[in-house]
C-alpha cells in the first residue's frame, strides 16, 4: 500500500475552510484515498473516500490531484468541534486488513 | 442502532490476569476488528474477521486471541496480561466487498495492567 505523508499540526480559525493536505506519491491505480478523524479520546470516525473525482458529503470535500499524487481534505466552516486527528490513508477498496494508521494531522480550530 | 459497543469503557488488570474484552455492532457488517493504540503510535491492528467462524491475525496478534460464533459479536480475550498490554483498544465493523475500508469505530475500552 501506498504511503502517504501529513503535516504533524495545523491551526485553523473558526468559521474559516480548513484544508489538510496529503502526500501520496507511490499510489497505485486501484488505491483509493480514505480520510477519518479521531476527537480526543474517542473511536475514529469515517469522513470521506475517494479514487480520482473529487468527492463531496455532508462532512467534507475531498479533492484529488489529477496525477492523484496528492490529496486535500476540505471542511468548509470548520467549528471547534472539527478539533482531532485527521488521518489520510491509502489502499485498495475490498480489504481492510491493510489499513496504515500514521500519526496523522493534528487541527486546532482556534475561537 | 446503537452501531459498535464495547464494554469495558475502562478496566485495570494485574499481570497475568485473564479478561475478555466484549465488541458488539447491530449493522449486519461482515467486518470486524480489534485495534490497539498506543501513545506515539498509529492504530494497529490485532485481530480481524471477514465473516461468522473466520478470523485472522492481524500486525500485533500476540497474547490476544478472538472468536466469532456470530455475525455480531467479536470478543478480545488476553489470556495472560502483561503491562505492555496497557493500551486503549478499539473495536470496528463494516460492510463487506467496496465498503470494506468505511469502518465504525467503538467508544474504546481503556485497559491498564499493572
């Protein structure tokens, strides 16, 4: 599986987009891009996947170069409630066995 | 839906205690695992299974050992706890097939061993 390298921290103002990016230079065709998020001491939470179109729900955006080297994960109005682990994981769709949870990136949303 | 419970929220243990860690999801997802995190460290993957009467290793599986009778329930078992088994451990579900990677989380369970 791919790997893929996040920024340790980044800080963001309330009410302002937020946008983590994510470097997955070694991806491979059929690699999708995964994003979830972890709020302090609590289980990680599914936010959004895509393979090479942009996405878009109700939680985030998610923009894939066309190269799909790379990635960024947009939350539109961040709140204080967007606080926690962002992480960016690559790998095939069918079997999740290969997850690699990094450390990912820290965001701050800042009043 | 209650989606992934997990009981114990927090447990502490002395070394060499047996205990079981219970996972239960009301989805009907084919999928679940056992994750252990660790300060400093991603998420790793202990146990996994693809369905009722299968199960796997998965990157840590040492001193862990799980069963799944039924398509709902996933326990833990530590059979001998040791103090470099004192994590926070987390249980996931989900569908089969392209859902495979869209994983519920559980709350956690926070075990200490002494």
């Amino acid at each position: 599986d791919a790997k893929t390298t996040q920024p340790t921290s980044m800080d963001c103002a309330e009410g302002r987009a937020a946008n983590l990016p994510c470097n997955h230079s070694t991806i491979s065709g059929n690699e999708y891009v995964y994003w979830y998020r972890q709020i302090h001491s609590q289980g990680p939470q599914y936010i959004i996947h895509g393979l090479k179109n942009n996405e878009t729900n109700e939680m985030a955006s998610l923009i894939i170069t066309e190269d799909r080297k790379s990635s960024t994960l947009i939350l539109p109005h961040a709140t204080l409630r967007d606080t926690a682990v962002y992480y960016c994981i690559v790998t095939n769709a069918g079997n999740n066995r290969k997850l690699i949870w990094g450390l990912g990136t820290s965001l701050a949303v800042n009043p | 839906n209650a989606g992934v419970t997990q009981t114990p929220k927090f447990q502490v243990l002395k070394t060499g205690q047996s205990m079981t860690l219970q996972c239960a999801q009301d989805m009907n997802h084919e999928y679940m695992s056992w994750y252990r995190q660790d300060p400093g460290m991603g998420l790793r993957l202990i146990h996994y299974s693809v369905g009722a009467g299968i199960t796997d290793q998965g990157e840590v599986p040492n001193g862990y050992n799980v069963s799944r009778s039924t398509t709902e329930d996933f326990p833990l078992r530590l059979l001998s706890a040791a103090p470099s088994q004192t994590s926070v451990y987390f249980c996931a579900s989900s569908p089969g097939g392209a859902g495979a990677n869209v994983l519920t989380f559980g709350a956690g369970s926070r075990l200490t061993v002494l």
